[in-house]
C-alpha cells in the first residue's frame, strides 16, 4: 500500500519538522512540503508565512529556502558549516595576538566568534560577555571562565539576545576586547540584515576598548541592509588566506588595520 503523508496534530509541530526540512536540503518546493504534511498548499504557505516572520527560513517562488541573501540572514545550521576553515584559522590568529589571561573578552552573536569561543579555555582565566546562546552553551562549565549572559528579547532564529534591553545591558559593562563578524562588507563597510543586530553590536562596540572584526573572504562584495561601522573605526581586521590581494591592497588604502590569519 502507498504511504500516507504525514500529518502533525500539532501546527507547531509540523511548522518546527518544515523548518528542519528547510534548514537540511536549503530549498524546499511549497507543494512537496504540503504533501508531506498532508494539508494543503494554502496552510503550508501560512506555515512558511509564520516561520519566515520569525526569521528561520525565507519564502522564495515555489518554495522556501534557507541559504542567506541580502535580506535574510540564513540559518543556524548553514552558517555553522559555511567557511569553517577560515573561521578556525581566523580564531586561531585571534587567540594567539589579542587574547590574554585576566581580560574581559565580549563575543557577538557570530559563528564567526563561536570558533574563538571554542578557544578560549586555552587563555584562562577569563571573563566572556555575551548575548549568543551557543557560546553560553559552549564555556558555561569550563573551569576557569567567568561568563556574563546579556539578556533582552531572545530571537530564536539567531540563537540570541537582541535590540534595545540587550544593548542596554551592554552599556553597563566594559570589556577589554570585542571579537565581532558581520555579514557583509562593500566599500570598506560593514552591513548586518537585521536592526536590532546593529543596535546590540553598537552597544558591544562603545562599551569595549579594543574591537577585532573577523572577516572571511566570502564577505566582500556581498550585500546586506543595515550599516553597522567602517572597518577603519574598528581596531584591526583579521582576514583569512584565501581573501584577495586586491581587496587587502583595498582595505589598507582605506585605513584599516588588516593582518591574515596563517600568514
């Protein structure tokens, strides 16, 4: 006998199985989700309509997707996977030139900063601000890290704490050093997808004395909505190997202080 199509009493239910089937195959056609589920194509789009407002995949023609855009940040598991060399190679440059015992080291919301997290350890005793759940996840019970959680409204498609209360939160704390990431880079800017991001990143910035933006060649020329800061603003600029010639050439002519990790 054919198999039945799934269906889940639940909305909930059915809404979190669309946004893992989503988030593992990155494009899923509307009508194949609706057969899947047994409901039709209209609740299915309510479904992605829903899932899309909470910011875990983006509605395209046909479908849904979960792969970044200019407007769509992408989800947890693909920027977990995406440049996960450089990420190391970058943390790993961080770890050795800037981070030291008995600082106060405050970590954005990056998977960019959750490979220095992993690090971290090596340098205690620390003390690790931050407003990104895996990294609580990651250090909560190393021995040796003091950890300071920022709160606010949690936004469960990027696993953290974001806008005002958590910039707010920010405010109150100085840290030695920020370690921070962004989205995308076009003429010497950084540019985020979501607001409250710049608001909470903004807060992380004044209140720390020395800021390190890690930046992977896949971020240049690519686009996003929301100006975050001039990389000559920020303190250095820690790039990976594969990022070109022409754009370091690019970024030392503009004022930033950039060095390669591996180099």
């Amino acid at each position: 006998m054919p198999s039945r199509p799934r269906s889940h009493a639940s909305p909930e239910l059915r809404r979190e199985a669309v946004r893992q089937r989503v988030a593992e195959q990155g494009f899923v056609r509307v009508d194949e989700l609706a057969g899947e589920h047994g409901v039709s194509i209209m609740t299915m789009h309510r479904d992605l309509d829903q899932l899309e407002a909470r910011g875990f995949l983006l509605k395209v023609r046909g479908g849904a997707t979960s792969a970044p855009t200019r407007t769509f940040h992408g989800d947890m598991a693909h920027r977990m996977q995406a440049q996960a060399r450089e990420k190391q190679a970058m943390a790993e440059h961080v770890l050795r030139t800037c981070v030291e015992p008995g600082q106060v080291i405050a970590l954005d919301d990056s998977t960019t900063s959750l490979a220095l997290a992993r690090l971290l350890p090596q340098r205690a005793p620390l003390t690790v601000v931050t407003h990104f759940l895996p990294v609580l996840r990651i250090l909560g019970e190393q021995p040796g890290i003091e950890l300071i959680g920022l709160g606010g409204r949690y936004v469960a498609a990027y696993e953290s704490f974001l806008g005002q209360a958590t910039a707010a939160a920010a405010a109150d704390l100085q840290a030695d050093l920020l370690v921070m990431s962004t989205t995308a880079v076009t003429d010497g800017v950084c540019y985020i997808q979501s607001q409250d991001t710049v608001i909470t990143r903004h807060a992380l910035v004044a209140a720390s004395a020395r800021t390190v933006a890690m930046i992977d060649h896949t971020k240049f020329g690519r686009r996003a909505l929301h100006r975050l800061v001039a990389l000559a603003d920020l303190d250095v600029v820690v790039v990976d190997a594969d990022t070109t010639p022409e754009t370091v050439r690019d970024l030392r002519r503009r004022g930033v202080t950039v060095e390669i990790a591996g180099m």
